[in-house]
C-alpha cells in the first residue's frame, strides 16, 4: 500500500507526498486456499498416491520466515523511534516505548506499528529513482524481505505457512524456493515499471507466485488429478478475490500481478509429475513400452513456459533500466493498481 513519506500503509496525506508501498497489505486477511487435489484411482493408483504425498521436510519456508521475522528486528532496531524523534524534535511519541529503541512509529506515520519509510527506504526498500538513476539493482530482491509492520508482517508469514509448506513437502525446497525468489524479483520489476511516486516493501508479489505456480502445476498435470475441476475453480476464485482486492488505493498490485506471471510460467518448467507408468517402471513387465518420463503436451508447456519465462524478463528489465515508463505503453493499467470510486480518489496514487 502506497502511503505519505512518513505514512505507511492508509495514507492521509496530499497528491504531493511521497508513498511506500506495502505488498499484500497489511490491514486484511487473504482468502484461504483450495485442497490439494487427489490423484485418479487407477490401477497404477498405489504408485501414485505415493508419487503425490509428502517426500520431503519443509525447512526452507521455516527459514524464510525466521529470515523476514529477524529483519523486521533488525529494521525496528536500525529505525530507533525514541533516537530519532528527539533529534528531529517531532511531533508525536512512539508506539510500546516500553521497547525502547524497537518501539514503533506513531500511528499516524505508521499504522502498521513498525519503522519508518526513510528506515526501510535506507535498508533496501524498493523505489524507481534508486533503481534506474542509481543503479541500486539489488533492491529489486531485497525489498521482498522487508515488511511496513507487525501486521503486515504477520499477513504475509501466515499466508507463506499455509502456501509454501504445502508446496515444499510436495515438490522440495529448491523448486519452490526459486520459485519464490524469482517471482519475487518478477514482481518487483513490474512494480518498479509501473509506480514511480511511492516506495515498497513486502513479500506478497512471491507469494502471488506460489499461487500462480499451484495454478499452473494443476494444468501441466491435468491428466493425474480426479477432483481437478472443483480444486481449479476454487483456485481462480481465491486469486481473482485477492487481485480484486488489490485494486483498493495505495496497494501495489503491480507487484501481485508480476509475481503471478512469474510463478506461472515457473510451475509449467518446475512442476510437471512424471506419468504413472515411469514411477512404476520397476513393477512392470520386461518390455513394457515406455519413452518417455513425460507426456508430450508437457514437454511442449515445458519449453513455450521457458521461452516466455525468459522473454518476459529480458523485456521488462530492459524497459526498466531504459527509464521507459510503463504508464506510457498501457494507459489503462493503472486500474490494477486503483480504481475510483465515490469514496475515494486515485489522483495522488
């Protein structure tokens, strides 16, 4: 969410002031997530119900979560309420003083109970002039692992719990984390292309990848599923929800929708299960016809996903580090990020 050089989240102030984006925002909860769904009964199905179920022990969403947990610390220590209030002589008492130098920002600068937008501004937050005039790429990744505040902080973990440890178990710690690594960055370089008045922070365009890689796997692996109908429509329902939630002011969609595409294109190439008949390769009869480890219409997604996957990255980058501004080549995408209704405007977004 797009907030005031000093607002974070539910911004107050004028057209004038400079904004930080919160990715995911804090202030609401995300619609839950559909059941995994069940492989077919076949005759091969004892193969496969073991091919589906958990392989592996999450550690790594774990430890994506200590790592964004631990900064947040860190970002709260770094921002030291008490210090910089009485250097600047402002307004205003900090939130749980009690905590000392991790105390939060007043609420009106910040009510999301966390640091201020020069602290995160200063510890890698996202924002267009750093990244292009400056060269500062790296902001690009390290704004995926800074948060506004505790609430927004503690929205997005909890969504990270009930996504990624699912999908780890499933398909291991390297496929989904560069999965949410990459998506991260996707939705970064959308966000960067798109909004240049506002700063941001968050993790939410990577988790917006994860769900668009549980929507793609569905599809590569079609053919496996019994329940693939009712777990798709519910999927599309929980993504559109949170997109259309994304359209509220001062939330950075752009991030979301970039993320999503990435993670996309990442579950066709990351994603795809082998057919039955290879998992079960060793109980089948001596010559037994079988070719290949994957289905053809696999293989083709495959590759057109790479292609994409690898065009959609070498495209926005160039467009972001030419300085061209995305408004100019899609005039109507600024809808995603804000729509205007009675009782709210967009004009300052």
């Amino acid at each position: 969410m797009a907030v005031g050089d000093d607002d974070l989240e539910n911004r107050m102030s004028a057209a004038k002031d400079r904004g930080i984006g919160s990715r995911g925002g804090g202030d609401r909860n995300r619609i839950g997530l559909p059941p995994m769904p069940v492989a077919l009964s076949s005759s091969s199905a004892e193969f496969g119900d073991n091919a589906l179920s958990s392989q592996w022990t999450s550690w790594l969403v774990p430890v994506f979560i200590a790592a964004n947990v631990v900064l947040f610390v860190v970002a709260m220590f770094v921002n030291n309420c008490p210090k910089h209030f009485e250097s600047h002589r402002l307004r205003g008492h900090c939130v749980a003083d009690f905590l000392g130098r991790l105390s939060f920002e007043p609420l009106r600068s910040n009510p999301l109970f966390g640091p201020s937008s020069h602290t995160l501004e200063k510890l890698g937050a996202l924002e267009w002039s750093k990244v292009v005039e400056k060269k500062e790429g790296w902001r690009l990744l390290t704004c995926i692992w800074l948060h506004a505040g505790v609430i927004h902080l503690a929205a997005n973990m909890l969504s990270l719990v009930f996504i990624g440890i699912r999908l780890e178990q499933q398909f291991g710690f390297v496929r989904i984390g560069v999965i949410y690594v990459l998506s991260g960055i996707g939705g970064s370089i959308l966000s960067s292309l798109f909004i240049r008045n506002s700063i941001s922070v968050g993790a939410s365009g990577a988790l917006f990848g994860l769900l668009g890689s549980m929507l793609s796997e569905l599809f590569t692996n079609w053919t496996i599923y019994s329940n693939k109908i009712a777990a798709l429509l519910t999927l599309v329902f929980v993504i559109l929800i949170n997109l259309a939630i994304g359209i509220l002011p001062h939330v950075d969609n752009f991030a979301h929708v970039g993320g999503f595409i990435t993670g996309f294109l990442l579950g066709f190439i990351l994603l795809a299960r082998p057919q039955f008949k290879w998992l079960a390769r060793e109980h089948m009869p001596r010559g037994t016809p079988l070719r290949y480890k994957y289905k053809p219409y696999q293989y083709l997604l495959w590759l057109l996903s790479l292609a994409l996957l690898i065009a959609w990255f070498v495209v926005t980058l160039m467009m972001l580090f030419r300085g061209e501004n995305g408004n100019d080549h899609c005039h109507w995408c600024r809808y995603l990020r804000c729509v205007p209704t009675s009782r709210w405007s967009c004009d300052d977004i």
